[in-house]
C-alpha cells in the first residue's frame, strides 16, 4: 500500500491517522526568549498564521534587495539556485528528512496531482472526505481511479488489503511548529506560506525510498541534476534524487523562504512546538477551556467582531473563531485575545 500525507497546508486544526504523538503540558520556562518576536516586523495581536505565517525581517529584507537588482537589471537568474538549495537543506532539518528526499513544489495540488497521475488505472485511493480540496480534486478528477471517500475518523478501520494509496492532511497546518518525520511516508507535501513563514508559490515534496512508483510527470528543466543543463533537446536527463520532482522555482519566492525556513530550522521545532502550545493551553485555561495541546484553537463565541475592532488578526471557520499560536506571539496576545473573547 502506499501513502501521501499532505502536510502543512490545510486550513483547519484536525488531526488523523493517529500519527500525532500527545503533547507534553510546558511551562512558561520552554518558551522561547521574547527576543525572538523582535525578528518580525509586525505588532502584537496576530493569531491567524494558520491562514498565512509572517516573515522574518532577514527574509524581507533579502526579498527586497533581490526586487531591486531585478529593477536595477542585475538580476542573475543562476544565482536563484543558492537560495533553492537552502530552503531545500532547512525543510530538510524541519522535517526530519535527508537532502537527497526534499524537492521544491509550488502547491500542494501540484504534487497531488502527480501521485494520482502515477497511479495505475483503477486504483482504489482512500481519502478523508472533509480533506481540503487540494488533496482531494486531483484524484476526484481523475476519472481512472477508484477514490474512496471517508470521515477522517474511520479513515484507518477502512484501509483495506486492496487498498492502493492512502491520501490525507494527517497533520494539517503542522510543518514548522509539530515535529514530523516524513521519511515514514512515500510521499508528503508542504506549502510555506504558513507555518514556514515564506512567500505563497513556494513548497515542498519529500519522496522516500519506497516510492519507487511515482513518475516525474510534470519534469521540466529544473528537474535535472544541474538544471542549467538541461534546458534543451534530449535525451532526458533527471536527478537521481527528490529533485526529479522539482517544479521550475519562483526565484523571488525562494529568496525569501531560504532565510524564512532556516530561521525556524536554526530555532528548532522542539522549541517552537513547546512554544507554540504554552501559548494556546495559556489561552484556553484563561477561558476555562481544555487544553488544547497544539498551536491552533477554535472557540464558539459570538464576539468575534471584538477581535477585529481590537486589532487582533483570527479567523472565522465553520461558526468558529480560529486562533493560531506561534513564535511571534507572547503571552500578552492570549491575555488581550482571551479577555476580549471571555462573555461579559
């Protein structure tokens, strides 16, 4: 059988396949050092990175000086394959996975799209049937397979021994702030727009040793093993490794993400994660709620509009106000949003 997990990109805070370990309860002490939140340029009260993570000021500023050599007209296109190959090692610190396994994509749907391509005619696929739609539509739309809808919570009894893939969000919204190891799955995919705090166009494709039958259908000249040389004509000339799978790069976008990726990766996930659910728990004891044990918390409440008017940035999901914790916030971004929530 195999298996995609599809990371990182979904917009809700579910959790399946029971791949996710029980987080310990931190302390303040595991916290990161507030000198972190002086790296990001925007103010307090902003708990939506699970709709789009902020930049660190060193990517913007690369960003920047990268937009001015391009309007300046020095802009070298070889010189974008430095920042490609950073952001490649740092996912690769990220998510436990060796060099050799991490590609670069542009969505989610991209490498969506190429696993249900290389799959045989009639293929039985099982996915969870309130999956965001990048993971699903691109099997939906392949009218060869046999695409098996399921609640995510019934997803493991229904794995059957003709079972061919396995296509899921396991972990949605969890690459940078959730220990992974992708290295356990054939394939898995990232955006980083998120919790990798880059710029929307720029991702990521690890492809483990099992995956043997996945075929580079979108290859392109960045899918060779020295890109600059397989531009023109025959024969085919692909990496021996993940870079097979590449997709030509938005070098501008990976400017950024390369410093953006390896400041999550230099901090470290561990801590980041320790962090990120001091936070959440922090905010939900102060509204009597459960632990949540992870970075992201829906809340009923009616007083949503109360956020907005504060300037505190959240999101609206299913009835929900959705409140995201990560290195930039502080405990003072759960106290004001917890106050302002709390029914008076």
């Amino acid at each position: 059988m195999k298996e995609i997990v599809l990371t990182g990109r979904a917009a809700c805070g579910q959790c399946g396949l029971g791949l996710v370990p029980v987080p310990r309860r931190v302390h303040n002490a595991g916290m990161l050092d507030e000198t972190v939140q002086h790296e990001f340029s925007a103010g307090p009260g902003y708990l939506n990175t699970a709709s789009a993570g902020l930049p660190p000021k060193k990517a913007v500023a690369a960003l920047r000086a990268s937009l001015a050599d391009w309007e300046e007209g020095r802009c070298d296109p070889a010189s974008f394959d430095e920042d490609v190959e950073r952001a490649r090692r740092a996912y690769g610190r990220i998510v436990g996975a060796d060099l050799e396994s991490v590609g670069i994509v542009s969505q989610v749907s991209v490498v969506s799209g190429l696993v249900a391509s290389s799959l045989a005619e009639g293929a039985t696929v099982l996915c969870a049937e309130e999956d965001f739609t990048s993971v699903l539509f691109p099997f939906l739309a392949d009218t060869r397979l046999d695409v098996q809808l399921v609640p995510l919570q019934q997803l493991i009894d229904r794995i059957e021994p003709t079972t061919d893939l396995v296509a899921v969000s396991a972990v949605q919204s969890a690459a940078g702030w959730l220990p992974l190891n992708t290295d356990r799955f054939d394939v898995t995919s990232c955006g980083a727009y998120k919790w990798l705090c880059s710029p929307r166009g720029s991702g990521f494709v690890t492809v483990g040793p099992q995956a043997g039958w996945l075929e580079p259908r979108y290859a392109g000249w960045y899918s060779g093993d020295e890109p600059w040389q397989s531009i023109y004509g025959p024969p085919l000339r692909l990496a021996d490794d993940a870079r097979r799978f590449n997709v030509s790069p938005a070098w501008f976008d990976f400017v950024a993400a390369a410093r953006a990726v390896e400041f999550i990766a230099e901090l470290g996930v561990d801590a980041i994660n320790a962090h990120s659910i001091e936070l959440a728990n922090s905010f939900c004891d102060q509204l009597g709620l459960a632990p949540a044990n992870g970075a992201i918390v829906s809340v009923d409440s009616p007083h949503g509009g109360r956020l907005t008017a504060a300037g505190i940035a959240a999101a609206a999901r299913a009835g929900k106000v959705r409140l995201s914790f990560y290195l930039y916030n502080t405990v003072t971004d759960t106290e004001r949003a917890a106050d302002l929530l709390r029914t008076r």
